[in-house]
C-alpha cells in the first residue's frame, strides 16, 4: 500500500481515496493504457492541490499505479508519481490497500470508517467488461488465458465490491469509474466469477444511518471508454474540467457559494460535449450513474465556467476579431483573433460582454451583458 498523502487526524470527518491507474497488462492481449496511468496521476493530483471542503478535508490518497513500458523516449513523467515509489497495480495489492474493518487494520478501509461523516472515494482507470448486470475491473496481472481455473482471480467485482461497501461506516460514497462495459467475444459462454468481491456484503449487519453512494461510470453498458495516447483519458480530463467550475451551481447554499454535488456529472458533461466545449462527443457512450446519491462533494476555490463565443453566421469568424469585457467595457478578460471556429474561454463567475471587431469593414457587434454561470454560456454575435 501506498499512500501519498496523509493529514494529520483532524478528528472530524474527511475525505479518504483510493486511487488505481492501470497503464500496461503484460498477460493479456489487448493493448496497453498509457492514459490510464496519466489519468490516475492526474486525479491523485487534483485530489492533493484543489480538492477543497471545509466541512470534510482531505484525510489520505492512496495510490496504485502501472506506468506503460519505458519507451525509447525514456519513461513518461506524466504517467508516474514524482515523489515516491508507487506499489503496482496488482489485485494483491488494492486487496492490501483496501485492508480490513478490525482494529490496528491501517488501510484504506479502516480509515474510511473512522467517521460516519467520512467520504470514501474510489477512482478506478483501466481495462474493464461487463456481463449481464456484472461490471469486472482487470488489475495489472490479469491473464485472460482460458486455460486458468479462474481467469478472473486478477480482477474486481465491482458490482460486489460496491455493494459490500455498505460495510463501511463512511456514509457518503463515491466511486468514479473509468473503464470500458463491453463484453469481449472471448468471454462468450463463460458462467464463472467475474473478479473477487474484496470487500463481501453482509447483509446481517448493517449501519444505522443510510449509506448515500454515487458509482460513475465513464460510460454506458456494452460501450467502450475512451482513452488518448498523449493525454488523459476522456472521461477523467471532462471530471477534472468540470469540477473545477462548470459542474459547481449555488441553488442549495444560502451564502451562494458554488458547490459541486455528487450526483450532476453526466447531465453536465454530455452539456459540455454536445456544445463543442470538449472536442469530441459522447455519442451512445455517455457517462452515466450506476446509483445516484446526492452531496456535496466540492467546492471550488476560483469557479470557472467556459463561454462560448461565435459570430452569426460563423464564417463571420474568419474576419472578427473577439474578446470579452467587463459590461463597461474597462476590464478586458480575453481576447482571440479571426479563426474559422467558435471561441471557447474560462472565465470567472462574473459579469460580461462579448464583442466583434471586424477586419473587413464590417460594423462592429456586442452582446447584452449577461453573467457567467456554470455549466457553461453560450454567446452569438449577430
């Protein structure tokens, strides 16, 4: 086990993850993740420098992590954490981390079960199937050879996984999946266990006070999850980009402080996709929840939302030059020259305007003033 971040015990609730980036599988045919093992590295990271909730701190990170291979580049920075060894993502080890319920037990589990108010967090990114109702998560020494006894020794159950964690005394749950739910051929007529349960429900002992747990997943059942073979994977760059801002709202806060709740993530991300704020669309593979439960999860320090800035009609961008302003027009928040796409800016929660200066003559254009609020503003010259 690996931890690389522990507060000292505030006595009071906190948040305690479990990170687990699988970058490269040496028995199994399929290809390796270099951005699995980037994403991980990168949510550890965000978890560390940006996660902020007064009422429930950070308490510890965890981490597992399998690099790719070193290439003839050298090894990648990005896909490795800078300052300290980092246990593999073996199954043997996330069964290490996650430890034991009893007293002395120092893991992942029993820390998340110090308090009741504790959020227990997992973030998962690496290969991943599904069968039926049943999602499997493979670990770094998954051998698919049909041969074995059981195959699926390397893997987790997660449907079992996040059941059995009702165990756990921490009442705001929240796992954050990043893995592919389809189901490969060569796992046709097979009728044997998908991965080991970890953590075994009980069902003859259960808390007192209802468990609150989100599961998230990257994607929708039988659909594959995206990855990148320079960056992070799709669905944690798009988590990361919308907890920062565009995911946060302040209609439950009475100090209208902008908050993200655990259960506003797919809604938002196929909004940031389908307007053109990512680069890509989700398509049939949207992110999606398993379960839902709704809290509050975080709170950004300095909210950013993207607004979206296009001429009507767009070939008009070819010859505008666009910036947004303050609605007086003193403070200049961001520019951009002619270009034959929509302009895409984060900016802060504030007042603004948009404006349209044109090369070729054209009489210049203004937006109404108009607020920034999340998840993300769209804005038409005409």
């Amino acid at each position: 086990m690996t931890v690389v971040y522990a507060a000292n015990p505030p006595g009071g609730p906190a948040l305690h993850a479990l990170v687990v980036g699988v970058g490269h599988y040496p028995k199994f045919p399929e290809p390796g993740l270099p951005s699995a093992a980037r994403s991980a590295v990168a949510f550890a990271k965000w978890l560390i420098e940006e996660f902020n909730l007064p009422s429930t701190p950070l308490g510890s990170v965890e981490l597992l992590l399998t690099p790719p291979p070193v290439g003839p580049e050298g090894p990648d920075p990005s896909a490795r954490w800078a300052n300290q060894a980092v246990d593999p993502a073996t199954i043997d080890n996330f069964v290490a981390a996650v430890g034991e319920l009893t007293p002395g037990s120092n893991g992942w589990l029993h820390r998340a079960s110090s308090h009741e108010d504790n959020i227990a967090l997992v973030y998962f990114c690496g290969h991943g199937l599904q069968k039926g109702t049943v999602s499997s998560l493979l670990f770094q020494d998954f051998d698919a050879n049909p041969l074995l006894a059981n195959r699926f020794s390397n893997a987790l159950n997660l449907s079992s996984f996040a059941e059995g964690m009702e165990r756990c005394l921490a009442r705001r749950q929240f796992f954050a999946i990043d893995a592919c739910r389809s189901l490969p051929s060569w796992l046709y007529g097979y009728n044997g266990s998908l991965g080991q349960d970890v953590i075994a429900p009980d069902f003859d002992s259960q808390p007192v006070n209802p468990r609150r747990c989100a599961v998230l997943r990257s994607t929708a059942p039988s659909q594959a999850s995206y990855g990148d073979p320079v960056g992070l994977s799709r669905f944690t760059q798009a988590l990361l980009y919308a907890l920062n801002g565009p995911a946060a709202n302040d209609r439950f806060n009475p100090h209208g402080e902008w908050e993200v709740w655990s259960d506003d993530f797919p809604k938002v991300l196929e909004r940031l996709a389908n307007t053109g704020v990512l680069p890509w669309r989700w398509g049939a593979s949207p992110p999606m929840y398993d379960v839902s439960a709704s809290f509050v999860l975080h709170v950004p320090r300095d909210p950013k939302v993207p607004v979206l800035v296009t001429c009507n009609p767009p070939a008009d961008n070819l010859h505008a030059s666009l910036r947004l302003v303050d609605p007086l027009g003193e403070t200049e928040f961001g520019t951009r020259g002619p270009a034959a796409s929509q302009w895409v800016y984060d900016l802060k929660l504030v007042e603004f305007c948009a404006e349209a200066a044109f090369v070729n003559g054209n009489a210049p254009r203004r937006s109404v003033a108009r607020r920034a609020i999340p998840p993300c503003m769209l804005v038409s010259l005409e």
